[in-house]
C-alpha cells in the first residue's frame, strides 16, 4: 500500500515538473487578431465547405462509434449470460440487476444512434 503512494506521487511530481518545465508552444494569435479573424470571415461570407468530404467524416465517426457500441454491448452482455449460467440463485439475483443498468446502456447508445442518424437524414434532405 505504501508503495502505491510513493509510485503515484512520483507519477504526479513528474507530470507537474513536466507541466512547469517543458515550454509549450502557442500559435494562437492575441485577442485582438481573433476578433478581427472573426470580422474577417464573418464579412466574407465566401465559405467553402466540400459537402462530399463532410457526408465522408460523418459517416465515418458514425460506423466507428456504431461499431464500437455493438462490440461493447456484445462483451458485456455475454460477460453477463455467463455469469449468470454459472451463478448460484443468490448470485444470480445480483446479475439481474446489474442487467438492468445494461439494457438501460443498450437502449441509450441504439436510441443515440438511431437519433443521429434520424438528424442527419432530415438535414439532408432539407439542404
């Protein structure tokens, strides 16, 4: 126990020596630039946006989190089958209610999902 206590205020010691002594390197301009930066787009009004190259990156986040979610969700839920086969009936009235939790989690990301997808077809249809 003492020796977790002494590894992880080593661990913190290094990350603020490293925080105080390794310089960073800002390329934001002052406040002044930002704001004129932002008069400057805002009064241009030319703005390039690929349509293609965004339905591509939305598109691609969406099927990485999607995938993401489903092999979650595919690991939990046969970590908790399992459990539960081979629980006693004590433990499986335990496994019950951490499968209530999971299928509240199973809902909420399919719901998320279907939701974004929803949005994203609206929107392009509308534009």
């Amino acid at each position: 126990m003492k020796l977790i206590k002494i590894v992880l205020v080593l661990i913190i010691l290094v990350f603020i020596f490293q925080l105080v002594f390794i310089p960073t390197i800002s390329l934001a301009d002052g406040v002044g630039d930002i704001v004129k930066q932002g008069d400057k787009f805002v009064t241009d009004g030319n703005i390039l946006i690929d349509q293609e190259k965004l339905n591509k990156g939305q598109s691609i986040i969406f099927n990485i989190l999607l995938a993401v979610g489903v092999i979650l969700t595919v690991i939990v839920g046969g970590y908790l089958g399992i459990q539960f086969m081979m629980a006693s009936a004590e433990d499986k009235a335990k496994i019950k209610e951490a499968m209530i939790p999971y299928v509240l989690g199973c809902i909420v990301i399919y719901g998320a999902f279907a939701i974004w997808k929803i949005v994203i077809t609206v929107l392009d249809s509308i534009a």
